[in-house]
C-alpha cells in the first residue's frame, strides 16, 4: 500500500535527522536533545488533540480494520520506539 510506504518512509527519515542531530560527536547534541524536548512538550499534546478530533470521522468508517483506539495507539507506539531508539523515550506522550 501507498499509505504503508510512505508512513515507513516517514519513519525512517525522521530517525535519521534525530540520528544526525543527537550524534554524541556533535558538539551541539545536548542543545539539539533539549530543542526536540521542547518541541515534543508543545506538539505532542496539540497532534493528540488532532487526532481526538478525527475520531468522529473513523468511527463513520462503515467497515474499519481497527478501531480508533488501536489505530491511536500503533502511532504512539511507533512513536515511542523511535524515541526509545534514540535515547529521547521519556519524552514520548
């Protein structure tokens, strides 16, 4: 699927620009770490927010293949495996 492809691709560049920024080479990787938590603490609730919004539209869906919830909860899980992955988890929502 399109949305698959492009989802995991999404995935994958995000992990690399955090890879890049918070490379403990770089000199500025304690100064890139506070920027990302400063701006996972001001979108993450506002992204949550968004897609609370959605969920009157997805339960319209005639025959989903998951519920809003499930669907809600891939996205924080990938989500906080990409932070995990780059040693930013605590921040994850």
């Amino acid at each position: 699927l399109t949305t698959e492809r492009d989802r995991r691709r999404n995935v994958e560049v995000a992990g690399a620009l955090a890879a890049m920024c918070l490379d403990a080479e770089l000199a500025e990787a304690a100064q890139n770490r506070e920027v990302i938590a400063e701006w996972l603490a001001t979108w993450q609730p506002r992204a949550l927010a968004a897609a609370e919004a959605l969920r009157p539209a997805w339960e319209a869906i005639p025959k989903p293949l998951s519920s809003f919830d499930e669907a809600l909860a891939r996205v924080c899980a990938t989500q906080r495996e990409l932070l995990d992955a780059h040693g930013l988890g605590e921040l994850a929502s």
